[in-house]
C-alpha cells in the first residue's frame, strides 16, 4: 500500500511521534494506522515522542580536558526534575556528550547529535530516546562549548547547576580557580569593556539619560550623570572590572596583573538559564481533564 502524506500527517498527530517514525511504522504495517500506533508504543517511540514536547529545564553542565589542559569541551544536558538529573544513567550520558563533543568538535548540537555516543555505539539522539523511554522524562542536549586554549584550562563546578571554564594564561591552579569561582558567583557578561556590545551601551545610555533627565537638573550635568552610570554598568559586566570576590579591595585587573597572568576566553554555564519552566498548577489541570 502506498504511504501517502495525509497518513504521516494524521499518525503523527495522533501519536505525537516524528515525521521518520511515523513513516516507517506505517510502511512496516502497510499502512494500517491503529497498528502503527500499536508499534511504536511497543518500540517506545510513540513515548518517547509524546514527552519531546515537556519542559527540560533541570539537568546536568559535564566538563572534559585534555590531559595537557589545552583544550575543553562543556555541554549541558537538560531533564524535567533534579531527580532524574541524579541517575547514573542520565549522568553517564552526559558525560559521554562531553567526552564526544571535546573528541570530535562538532558543528552544533544537531550535528552532536547524529554522532556515536561512545566509539561504536548508537548515536547520541537514539540513547536520548532510549533514556526517556526507560526513565520516563523528556531530555534535551541543549548547548555546548569546546576551543583550544591559549594558555592552560581551568575549571570550577558550583554544585550541580553552575559550570565555569576558564583560558588563563601565566596563572597557576590556584590562580586558575579562583576566577572560575568568581566567575560563578559574580556572572561576568564579559572580559572587558572592549568586549561590550556597542548596540547594550547605546540602549543603556538611552535608559540613563532618561532616568537622569527626570531630576530636572542642566543638560550638561545630565550628561556627567549619565557617563558616570556608564562607567559603573561596565564595572559590573566586566570580569576586569568586578571586584575580586575575595578581596574586594582589588578588581580581578588588579589582581591578574600583580600576577602578570592574561584571561582570554571564559564561559559560564548554569542549568536551565533562560528556559522558561512551566509552573503547573495541579488543581486547575485535574479541573481541566474533569472539563473534558
């Protein structure tokens, strides 16, 4: 029987599967939909599919090195609950993303995710769907990160949720880690004021001179207002210019020069950041499903 569109339209609807599972189930069942329905449930497919579309907002960051330090790979890996973010599973496999990623550098999360998970193994997006299948909870690889240094890597997790890595040139270990640290808990935008967006310092300049305008005090005083909340936003963007969370009294310029180190490259990675979790509210959804 002839496998037409209309068919992977209406089995994908109803089983919430993707465009390739659906299509193979119905060739495997001549076309018979209930009984396409009926195989990807015993395949998990149909399961794992219908999850894709729930929110993955906890998880895992993983850090890899080489062991000559000189280049790194951190990715997260997103689940729905800090539960699951605790298996073994789950955490081996983010690991083993990791590993992939600082191995063979791919090109973006898509290309990641059509490679082996381990050497000859399946690929990283069939263990996600095994994963989901067995544990039950949509999972995502969300982002990640990989370069060559040009100094040493140094590296810093806060818990589970915050993951820094940091290129430091002529800086020992310790050195190293505690800018990762500050880092974590002061969240740079940045290195330094030359690493700024032009088109940020224009919006806030524009929101500054707004605020300021409303003390109805002479435009060239608005003007110095205005510079001197500059100056201070850029303080609090930039690693170079944030005060040193152990020493407050120097900034981490000051610092990195009396140690005559150089930081070129830093990311910072925290779980879920910018994800928007749904707040389910569970006697309005047994309402609803009673509505039905």
């Amino acid at each position: 029987m002839a496998i037409t569109a209309a068919m992977v339209k209406e089995l994908r609807e109803r089983s919430g599967a993707g465009m390739m599972e659906c299509k193979k189930a119905l060739v495997e069942t001549d076309g018979d939909i209930d009984a396409a329905i009926e195989l990807m449930r015993k395949s998990g497919a149909a399961k794992a599919d219908k999850k894709a579309g729930r929110v993955a907002a906890e998880g895992l960051i993983a850090i890899k090195t080489t062991d000559d330090k000189k280049s790194v790979a951190i990715a997260e890996v997103n689940c729905e609950t800090d539960f699951v973010a605790k298996e073994a599973a789950f955490i081996e496999f983010v690991d083993n993303v990791a590993a992939r990623v600082l191995a063979d550098n791919p090109e973006n999360v898509e290309a990641l995710s059509t490679m082996p998970v381990t050497d000859g193994g399946s690929s990283i997006d069939e263990t996600r769907k095994e994963l989901i299948t067995k544990i039950g909870e949509n999972m995502t690889v969300r982002r990640f990160e990989r370069f060559d240094a040009k100094g040493d890597i140094s590296t810093y997790k806060h818990g589970v949720r915050i993951a820094v890595v940091v290129d430091i040139e002529n800086g020992d270990d310790e050195l190293g880690k505690d800018i990762a640290m500050h880092i974590a808990a002061s969240r740079p935008a940045c290195i330094s004021e030359a690493d700024v967006d032009p088109a940020t310092l224009d919006k806030e300049r524009e929101i500054f001179a707004a605020q300021a305008a409303e003390s109805g005090k002479p435009e060239n005083i608005i003007e110095k207002m205005v510079e001197g909340r500059i100056k201070k936003f850029l303080k609090e963007i930039t690693l170079m210019g944030q005060p040193f969370v152990k020493d407050p009294d120097q900034t981490i310029e000051q610092l990195l020069k009396s140690k005559g180190a150089t930081i070129h490259r830093f990311v910072r990675m925290e779980v879920g950041e910018g994800i928007e979790k749904k707040v389910e509210n569970f006697a309005e959804e047994v309402a609803a499903q009673m509505g039905s």
